[in-house]
C-alpha cells in the first residue's frame, strides 16, 4: 500500500511538473 501511495504520489508530480512545462510553451504559442 505504501509502495502504491508513493507511486501515485510521483505520478501526480510528475504530471503537476509536466503541466508546469507546457504552460510557458503554450503562452509562447499563444
């Protein structure tokens, strides 16, 4: 279970981190 909630918690991190990324590029596009 423990394993899991890290995992997902890594998981949305990443996605936050992902989300952060794009914002710049698409203003850029924008």
């Amino acid at each position: 279970m423990v394993a899991a909630e890290r995992a997902a918690s890594n998981m949305a991190t990443a996605a936050s981190r992902f989300l952060e990324s794009l914002t710049p590029a698409q203003q850029a596009d924008a």
